[in-house]
C-alpha cells in the first residue's frame, strides 16, 4: 500500500478557495512548493479559509495572494486568477490605495485605514461602492522574521451609506429653511422666482437655473439665468420651443432628466447644437401641474454630462412647489396692497368719515374727515380702541352692537 500523502489533504474544507489552494501549482509562486510550507503559514491560511471575515495573505515583498471565500467572493471576476499572484500585478490602478499600508505591515507595524471606498462586482453583477475598514497585520516566522501580511476587512458599507442619507437629509432640510427665509421677505413674483431659481442651482452647483412660468396664451416668461458668468435678463419664449418630447413629459407631470445632451438618444442634431452653443451639457427640468395645467417648469443645467440622483430631482420637484406657492402669497399680498391704496385714495377724497378697526376695536385707520369730527388728529386716534373715544354713556348701548357686528357680520347705525 502506497504512503499516504498528508500535504495532498490540505488544506482542509470543502470551499472553493480551500479545494483551489490544494490544487493549485504553488512551486511557481513566491510561496514556493506546499511541502516547503512553514507551520506558520499554513496555521494563517488555515485561520483565514475557516473564517466568515473578507480576509487575504499577502505573501513576500510581492504580496502574492492568497485568500478566503468571502473574499473571492467580493472580487469577481478577478478570482480564482488573482490565486498566488501579486497583488500590484493583480489590480495595478488601486496599488496606491494599499501599498503604504503593506509596506508598514512588512516592517512589522500594524496599519488601518479607515472608510476605504472601492467599487466592487460580485461575479455576474455591475460594480457597486463598497466602503471597508481594513487592517495590515504582520505575520511572523518562529525567529520574529515578517514574511507576509494579513489583511482583514470590515464591510462598513451599510453605516457609510446610513450617514451619507442623513446628513444629506440634514443639507436638504437645512436648505429648505434658507429658501423659506428667503422668499418669506420678497414681494415681487419674479423675484420670487428668480432667487429660488439662483439658490437651488447654488445649491445643486450647476452651471445655471431658471423658473418658466405659463402666461396662458402657449408662452411662458423665463426668469434671468443665474449663470457661473453673469446673470441675465427676463425674457420670453413660446412653449413649442421645448419640443415635443419634453413638452409632453412636462403637461404629464413628470420630472425630465438629460444626463447627456450631447449624446442623448431623443434630441435631433440641432437640438444638440443649440445646447452646445449655450454650453449645456446636463439638464434636469420639474414642471408644476395643478388642476391638469402646466403652470411652470423649472430647470436646472450644467456645462458638462453629469447624473442625477433621484434625491436631488425630489428636492427640484420641492423647490418648484414652495416657489409656486410663495409667488401666489406674494401676488396675493401685492393685489391687497394695490385694493388698499385704492381704498385710501377714495377715502381720503371722501368728505364722510371713514375708518377702520381691528378684531380687537383698535382704529388702524381714519382719514382726516372722521379726525375732524371727533375733534382729534389722525396719530391721536390710530392705536386707540373705540371705547376709549366713545363717551360712557354712549359705550353701553353700542358695545353689544359693535361685538353683533365683528361676529356676525351684521351692520348697524350710531345716531
């Protein structure tokens, strides 16, 4: 009966790392022959084949590999080749992200890195962001002699990505105050329109934005550009100028993204000239529908190809809504200040005497006929209550009148 080989049985396990390293032709590598293997070698792969944590061998000044299933697993299609070759050889573009920390290690002091972002794809799968936490341990001979480094990393990908959403949740909240505070003061609708326009595209850091609104007749008015180079100027443009695609999309309500004009399958040649010739390479367009109508589009551009996230379309779609509804607060606010000039310009021709109190009976206006009949000037009026000008034997009988009045509604006559 033959001997029976033990190094033909290691390392033990069923994985496919375990049952790789047992075939594979190490006498070519820089570990040399299995036989030749030292206890402390195969006590590190034994350890790492048998562990649940991303784990690789580093072997050598060349760093030639050897890893567990977990890893395998995360580099794809670089597996099983990556097997017994060197790592720099292996992923030549990301040597820098852990030839210092290697060569620490070599030298017999442990390194960390912290959050290291890498794209990785799963065999089979497209590239993902991943972000690990990574640990350099050096591994020693029986005589203190550093032969090779162990790498262990962390998937810390969940949590990165936990505090990414928060504290965008935070900029986009913090962002919606700036934008209240600062619609809250304006009075003019255009400006109203404009600022939002130039604080969102600050905020997205785009090259430029503006708010189209619909005047009714197939027209809009476009509010100035707020470019990196110089604002422009209102104007006006028809709503067939937006073609029949995105015109569409926009009576339907639904947010248009063009990551990439110039290569855009939908846009015709002099669509994709026009767009060049204004240095527009990425645009992201939100209309605002109430009621079934197109009231006004907002859009957002940038100079060159870029993507966008389905977060900063949300927050575009949240702009055009709170802008819409502070230019109909400022409208509101400019036709009440317009009907109260009006009204004190009658007033003050009127030769009867008017004035104005609030809920709580206080005159917040007069014009000079009723100040001449109570014998008083205007400033020495405003502010009071009309019981404090009303003699005491009068306010019995006209307080109950005055209170009928302001719940009600109901009219009365003081003779």
């Amino acid at each position: 009966m033959p001997p029976h080989d033990a190094a033909a049985d290691w390392p033990l396990g069923g994985t496919e790392p375990a049952r790789l390293v047992r075939a594979h032709p190490w006498a070519k590598t820089p570990f040399g022959p299995v036989e030749g293997w030292s206890p402390a070698l195969r006590t590190i792969v034994d350890l790492m084949l048998g562990s649940g944590t991303m784990m690789c061998l580093m072997w050598g000044p060349s760093a030639a590999l050897i890893y567990n299933e977990p890893y395998a697993r995360r580099i794809g299609n670089d597996h099983p080749a990556a097997l017994g070759r060197s790592a720099f050889e292996v992923w030549p573009d990301l040597r820098h992200m852990f030839e210092e920390q290697f060569a620490r290690a070599l030298g017999g002091e442990e390194a960390h890195v912290r959050a290291q972002p890498l794209q990785l794809a799963e065999r089979g799968a497209a590239p993902r962001d991943h972000w690990f936490d990574l640990t350099y341990t050096p591994v020693r001979e029986r005589d203190g002699r550093v032969v090779g480094v162990l790498v262990r990393l962390t998937d810390t990908t969940e949590h990165i990505l936990a505090d990414q959403a928060l504290r965008r949740g935070q900029e986009r909240q913090t962002f919606l105050l700036r934008l209240s505070d600062a619609l809250r003061s304006l009075g003019n609708p255009v400006e109203v329109q404009t600022v939002a326009a130039r604080l969102l595209g600050e905020h997205l850091r785009a090259s430029g934005a503006v708010y189209a609104e619909n005047l009714g007749d197939g027209g809009m008015v476009v509010t100035p550009d707020c470019t990196d180079d110089a604002p422009g100027s209102e104007r006006s443009c028809r709503f067939d100028d937006l073609g029949e695609d995105l015109l569409r999309e926009m009576r339907a309500g639904r947010a248009v993204v063009r990551p990439d004009i110039a290569n855009d399958p939908v846009l015709g040649e002099a669509d994709k000239a026009a767009h060049a010739a204004r240095r527009i390479g990425a645009t992201l367009n939100v209309p605002l529908v109430r009621g079934g109508r197109l009231l006004a589009i907002l859009s957002v551009h940038y100079a060159a190809a870029r993507d966008m996230t389905p977060g900063e379309v949300a927050l575009a779609q949240e702009v055009a809504e709170r802008t819409w509804s502070a230019v109909e607060r400022a409208r509101a606010e400019e036709a009440l200040r317009h009907s109260e000039e009006r009204f004190r310009a009658l007033a003050e021709q009127a030769e009867v005497g008017i004035a104005m109190s609030d809920r709580e009976q206080r005159f917040v206006y007069v014009n000079d006929t009723y100040a001449r009949i109570v014998g008083r000037r205007p400033e020495e009026i405003l502010g009071r209550t009309i019981e404090d000008l009303t003699a005491p034997e009068d306010w019995t009988q006209n307080k109950p009148l005055l209170e009928a009045a302001l719940s009600g509604g109901r009219p009365f006559i003081i003779e």
